[in-house]
C-alpha cells in the first residue's frame, strides 16, 4: 500500500492545522515545533514551494515575541550579517563570505549548528576565523526552548546594527521568526541553494539570489516573489584541500577507465530504475570499465546499491566508496564523471568541471530541472547533456576509449566555468544595486512531472516518510483524521514487514 499525494497533503493539513491550534492556545513553543514537521514534510515532497498560512502564523509568533522590539534603528553601511544554519564548505558560504570580504565589508557571521556536534560535514570557523573584519557567534542550542533562541538571533543582528542580512538557511530556520521583527532598514537577501524544494521565508526576505533560472521560474511562478526581487549568481565550487583516501585496488590494474559518479542518492531515484540501468549498460558493453559511486550512508541507500551490485554480478567492477570529504582528490583521480539521473547535482558537475573531467549526463525527456549547463556554462555556451539514450551511450563509449578526446572534453568544461574573480563582482555589484546583473529568463514548468518524481522516491523504498508521519499524527493525537495513513502504516509494519518477512519468522 504506497503513500498518495493525497495522504501527504491531507497530512500536511493536519499538522499545520495543530499548530495553529497551538498558538490559539498561548503555546508558541509547541506551534513553532508543528511548524518545523510541517515543512520537513512539505521540503520531502514538494507539491507546494511555499505556504502563505504558515508565513502568517510565522508573522503572529513573531509579534508575540517581540512586542516591545520597536525602536530607532539606524544601520551602518558598510555591515553585513551572514546568518548560517550549515556551517560547511559544502554549500555556498564560504563563497559569498569570500565575496563580502573582497568587498571589504565588515562582516558578523552567526550559526545555529552546534558546532560541537559529532558529524561527517567539517565546520568552516577554522577557516573563516582569521578573515579580516569579520567576528563570529553562535546561537546557543543545548537546553535552550526555541523562543529563547529566535530572540538571541533577532538581539544578536540588531545590536550589529547591519545595512544588510544574507540569509544562507534550511527550509525550516530557527532564524525566520526573527526576520519579521527586524528593522525594515536592514536589507535581506536569502541565498537560495534549495531552489528545487519547498522552504519557508518568502515572505520576511527582500531578495532572493538565484543560481540558475530554474530557480528564477519558481520563486516566480510558486513563491510568489516579483522579477525584481531576484538577483540571478551563478556560484563556483569550493575545492576541498583534504588528502587522498585510495581507491579499491582494481583502480590500479592497467587500461581500466574509472566512471566516477555520486551525490545525494534520492536524485537516482525512480520507478524505471533509469540511472542504475543506465549504469549497467556501460559496464556491460565496455569490460575495461570500473565503476565508483559515493554518498552519504544514510537510510537504506546502501541495501539498494549493494542489491544492484549482487543481481547484476558486479562486485569486481562497481564499488560503493561512502561519502568521502577528499571529494575533489576523487575527481582528480577519476577518468569520467556521470551525473545522476532524474537529477543531477550541482555541486559535483562543478567539481568535475574544475578537475577538467568530462561529464557523462543523461536527463529524461521533459525533465524541468536539467541544471548541467546551467551550472557550469557561464563563459562558454556547451551541449553537454543528452535526452537520447543512443546517442548518450554513443558519447560514453567515444570518451571510454579515446583518451585525447574526453581531456579536451574536460579542458572545454573547465573554460566554461565562472570564476572567483566574475562571481565576487557579481555579489558585489548585485547587493550595491538590488539589480540583477545577468538577464533572468524565467520559463515554464512541468509541476506534475516533479510532483509524480518526489512521490517515487518514497514509493520506490527509499525512504520511509510514512512512519515519520505516522508518530507525528500520533503525537499530536490526530490519528483519527488520517485514517488512511493509520491503515497502510499498520498494513507495511505488520503485514509486509513481519508476515512477509522471512527474517522476522526466523527470529
């Protein structure tokens, strides 16, 4: 029994409807919590971009909390606030921090990660601590309410008395109630590196800066945001300094071609498995190949890559290497770089492009959300990806077996890429005039098609969403108003998993 959109919305409605039971009754904490389920939910599947009721709801906690918040405010011009909820060079801070610095700004960056966390992504406070004009804080987080927190936030920026605030934040910030109470002096600018997926703040931001203009088209088309409040930069990637961790010895075995492919694993996703058979018809048509594939080893992305490697009898020849923080050591190493199919990443096509790896990318026909050449051809206009599986293993096997060919493929990507230099001037030029600097193009998209895409992923058994909406509902006590999801989270606990099970009966 698989989730329908219609018992992710109906969920959804019962969620938020709680939360604003709960700022009805006075309970602010308990309202904010709801909020955060509710857009972890929405962020999995992405029917919806943002939601007018919940900015609203944002909008009256923020003014309970911050009644006695009015007062003079006058900015200095040359401050800036860079507010974190990352904290790694994995997504775009270091770029922008490195942007307002040769902008000689001076700068104050707050964190909401616990920085003492155990985790795999390596804070930047080392790296950025030493960059002239700039202090660092961090919003406590051990036994601290929500509340507590917000309000340290909306203090901390005030007391700066900033021009300027770049938001760099995930979907459900600890920071967004703030931005309905800050002086309207203070300009906002929301670096929007989730542009594929639903998030809250639409309506407590000034500008958004866009990537790629797909982006552009649904911040338009679904957050409801004017043209004039989207400032397209496309970003460079930062190359990690980290030491080599090796290849499986098969690497080293003479005339093989290493295929090196990753990211996040959901973007391999769906119902006709069209990535991984992609996969199989390169090893299977080219026995010089070795293929490497790396992600985080979260949920069950292992099982199912360790299953495609025993069906398909590739354990000399495939090779799941986890995540690895020597990513750009990983491109250097490698021969060819795939992309990941329905969706690509970013991020990697960039590494790939900067290590001069020529890329293997195929999208299906339709897709919305191609970003290959939107991330990389900034200086140079190239055809790089395919919507024709023929002429996609046509390209694969011309870069397999000639060597001078997918060097000068590389060197091409590379050429193409933005650098530091044009990116920082762009930032610069950008907040100084709220105007963006490249033309933005917004077209017209396919909803429904990336609609039946995030359903696919949790349908395909990638992740389990039900259980997390089941303890929800159950926690909140509104069971009774999503039968439905009650029915098939029991069906899938006691009938496929156990009666089903061989392992359970077994035990």
């Amino acid at each position: 029994m698989k989730l329908t959109l219609t018992d992710i919305k109906k969920s959804y409605s019962v969620i938020k409807k709680s939360a604003f039971e709960e700022f009805k009754n006075g309970n602010l904490e308990k309202s904010l919590e709801l909020i955060d389920h509710a857009a972890v939910l929405a962020q999995q599947f992405n029917w919806i971009y943002s939601d007018e009721e919940l900015e609203r709801l944002l909008q009256c906690i923020s003014k309970n909390l911050f009644k006695d918040s009015a007062r003079e405010f006058s900015p200095i011009e040359n401050r800036v606030v860079f507010f974190d909820d990352f904290c790694t060079s994995f997504v775009l801070a270091i770029q922008y921090l490195n942007a307002l610095v040769a902008a000689d700004k001076e700068i104050l960056y707050i964190t909401s990660r616990d920085i003492d966390a155990e985790t795999k992504f390596a804070h930047i406070i080392d790296t950025i601590k030493d960059y002239p004009k700039l202090s660092i804080k961090t919003v406590p987080s051990k036994g601290q309410s929500r509340q507590s927190r917000i309000k340290y936030i909306h203090q901390t920026i005030v007391d700066f008395k900033p021009s300027k605030l770049l938001l760099h934040i995930k979907a459900n910030s600890i920071c967004i109630p703030a931005l309905y109470a800050l002086p309207q002096k203070i300009t906002r600018y929301l670096i929007n590196l989730a542009d594929q997926t639903f998030w809250l703040g639409s309506r407590g931001i000034d500008y958004s800066l866009e990537f790629r203009q797909f982006g552009v088209s649904v911040s338009l088309q679904r957050r409801g945001l004017s043209q004039k409040q989207l400032l397209l930069i496309p970003f460079y990637p930062i190359v990690d300094n980290n030491p080599f961790q090796g290849f499986p010895e098969q690497c080293h075995l003479p005339g093989k071609v290493i295929i090196f492919s990753g990211g996040d694993f959901y973007k391999t996703i769906d119902k006709e498995k069209t990535y991984w058979k992609l996969v199989k018809g390169i090893l299977d048509n080219h026995p010089e190949v070795l293929f490497l594939f790396a992600t985080k080893k979260k949920l069950n992305a292992s099982d199912i890559i360790q299953r495609f490697i025993i069906e398909n009898n590739l354990m000399n020849r495939f090779f799941y290497i986890g995540f690895r923080p020597d990513i750009n050591e990983v491109f250097k190493h490698c021969d060819i770089f795939m992309g990941t199919c329905p969706a690509s990443g970013s991020l990697m096509s960039q590494l790939s492009a900067v290590n001069t790896k020529p890329i293997l990318q195929y999208y299906m026909p339709d897709t919305p959300d191609n970003e290959t050449e939107a991330v990389i051809c900034h200086n140079r206009q190239l055809s790089i990806s395919f919507q024709d599986r023929s002429k996609f293993f046509k390209e694969a096997t011309k870069l397999i077996k000639n060597k001078k060919y997918r060097l000068s493929k590389g060197y091409e990507l590379k050429e193409a890429m933005i650098t530091t230099e044009q990116f920082e001037t762009l930032v610069k030029h950008s907040l100084n005039t709220n105007k963006s600097q490249i033309q933005v193009k917004p077209y017209k998209i396919n909803y429904r098609l990336l609609d039946k895409r995030w359903l696919e992923i949790e349908n395909e058994s990638y992740i389990d969403t039900l259980s997390y909406i089941y303890s929800l509902l159950k926690e909140a006590k509104r069971l009774n108003n999503a039968i439905s999801i009650s029915i098939k989270y029991q069906f899938r606990r006691f009938i496929i998993n156990k009666i089903f099970n061989y392992n359970w009966w077994v035990k």
